[in-house]
C-alpha cells in the first residue's frame, strides 16, 4: 500500500490544471470530495447531504457562481458494504458559458491493513450552453459598429452527452489518500450550432489527522492537486479542529503560472458542527496578479449527517431467564 501511494504522488507531482479548465476550483475540497472522486461515497458511514456555493471574484460583472450537492451514504448488499451517490453540479462560468453535470456514483469496498480501500464510478450526463445573445459586439465583421459575428451564435444553444468518473480512494482512522480521473470519455458536444468537447482531467488528495496528545486539539494537514496534464493547480492546507466541533484552517494555492501571478491565493476557512449539521465558510485572498482587482472569492457549504442504524449480525448468546 506504501508503494501504492508514493506512486500516486510521483505521479501527481510530475503532471501539470488548464487555468481555464473546466473542473471546479473549491477552496474547502475536504468537503467536495464527492465531486472529484466518486470512491469516496459512503466513506462516512452515514446519510450525508452537504451544499456548496462558490462566488469567485466578487466585485466583477458576471463572475463565476457554483453550486456543488451530494448525497451519499453506505449501502449493504449480500452482506457486503457499498457505497452509493448522487451528485449534482451547477456551474455558471459567466453570463454567456454555463455547466450543467449530474450523476449516480458506486464505490466497491474491501479491507486492507488497518484501512480501506475503495474503487467509485460515476456515471450520468453534462450539458454545456452559450448564450451569445448576450454578446456585445463593438464592431462587426467589417468594422461596423454594433454588429454581429457569424461564429457567435444569437441565442442561447447547448448540447448534452454522457460523463463517467472513476477513481481510488484510501482511508485509516489516521489518514487518507485518493486519485480520480475526471470525464474520462473526454465528452464532445456538437448540433448545428454548438461545438465544445471536455478535456480528460486528473485529480490526487492525501491528508493525515494529528491528535495533540491530552488536548482536544486536532491538526488535519492535507494537499490537493488537480491536473490536466498541461498544467495545475496544487492547494496545501492545515485545519485545527477543536473538540470535533470547531475549526479553523489556512491554504495556499498555486497553479503553473505563478511566474506571472505571484504568490498565488491565500485561504482562510472557518467551520463548526451543531449536532447533525455542519457548516463553513472559507475566503480567498489573492496574493498578486489580476486577483487583487476584485474582493476576493467567497464559499459557504453545509452538511446535514443522518446516522445510519446497521442491522445487528450475529446470533445472540444471550438466553431467556426462564429457562436458566
């Protein structure tokens, strides 16, 4: 399992995410796992519902607004444990380019050494639209102000196909380590008046939880990277989780060009759990480049856990006291 996992990292760290890639970017990735890899459905071992909603760059027109929801839960089938999901995303790139995905997800389960392994599918379709209608055009083809563009069409058109997700995911009590390969199909959209296709991308996840010995004081360190082999994007974060109820955590963010955008992203995220429900936010503070021209990017999830009552297995030992 060490090899497994060094060979994963090597492999991450070698590649390189498209800055326009088509992929979400979540600042709080811990809680978006079920977007990016479907082997982790169930991991939990309960009913979770978790919602997330990113408005990146606030202060410019028509940014970027996501909206990420998963549900997942563990499933018991011939007395063995699945996991099962579903997961619907919404990504709104600008007023003119949108996504729409949403799909089932399996996870296969078996023990190994002190953890778990799990291999996810996901399967379901992703629907791309531009609404050139809402191009402004300063000049046309010849010059002319205000006219149209014959490659722009003049009302929203889209086109739908078929998206599947795979990936691997690994967990102990004390760590964890994942590598997914998204619309491995590499989907093509094309009608009469729309053509766009989707680019195979990659995505690797490892983190460790920390115990601080007599305190109730956890340090969760983790890093996430996603790739499209041309270029990436990596996010190194600590989290401090107190009493399992509050926490606190920072991260940075890099991607290929940080030549030309500086330091990258700065990331502070706050959370806290109130019995079954989770919440957090998390604020994105650009370091340099363009992003110090807007206010920054803003994130909120929340998380609803149901715990599951597993059926008892096993005869009782146990006899009647009548009959003792």
């Amino acid at each position: 399992m060490r090899r497994i996992v060094l060979l994963l990292f090597i492999i991450s760290g070698c590649v390189d995410i498209a800055q326009a890639q088509r992929d979400a970017q979540f600042s709080q990735y811990h809680m978006a796992l079920g977007y990016y890899n479907p082997a982790t459905a169930g991991t939990t071992g309960n009913l979770d519902l978790i919602a997330l909603y990113r408005l990146q760059w606030l202060g410019w027109d028509n940014a970027p607004k996501t909206l990420f929801a998963n549900v997942s839960m563990p499933y018991r089938f011939l007395n063995k444990e699945h996991g099962v999901g579903v997961m619907v995303f919404n990504d709104v790139q600008s007023s003119i380019k949108s996504m729409l995905n949403a799909g089932i997800q399996y996870a296969f389960l078996k023990k190994a050494g002190k953890g778990t392994f799990r291999a996810g599918l996901q399967l379901g379709m992703i629907s791309l639209s531009d609404d050139g209608g809402k191009v402004i055009l300063p000049v046309d083809s010849l010059g002319n102000p205000g006219g149209s563009d014959e490659a722009i069409p003049a009302s929203k058109v889209g086109s739908k196909s078929f998206d599947a997700n795979f990936g691997v995911y690994y967990h102990t009590d004390d760590w964890y380590v994942g590598f997914a390969s998204m619309h491995l199909l590499e989907p093509e959209f094309d009608d009469e008046n729309f053509s766009d296709f989707i680019e195979r991308s990659y995505n690797f996840v490892g983190g460790y939880n920390i115990r601080m010995k007599n305190t109730l004081l956890e340090l969760q360190p983790s890093v996430f990277v996603q790739t499209n082999i041309n270029m990436y994007k990596i996010n190194v974060t600590t989290r401090a989780v107190y009493a399992k109820k509050y926490s606190a955590g920072l991260s940075w963010r890099v991607d290929e060009n940080i030549a030309r955008n500086g330091w990258g992203d700065l990331v502070i995220m706050l959370g806290a759990t109130f019995g079954k429900i989770e919440g957090g936010y998390a604020f994105d503070a650009p370091l340099s480049g363009m992003g110090i021209s807007n206010m920054g990017s803003h994130e909120l999830f929340l998380k609803y856990r149901m715990q599951l009552n597993k059926p008892k297995t096993g005869k009782s030992k146990h006899k009647s006291v009548r009959i003792l």
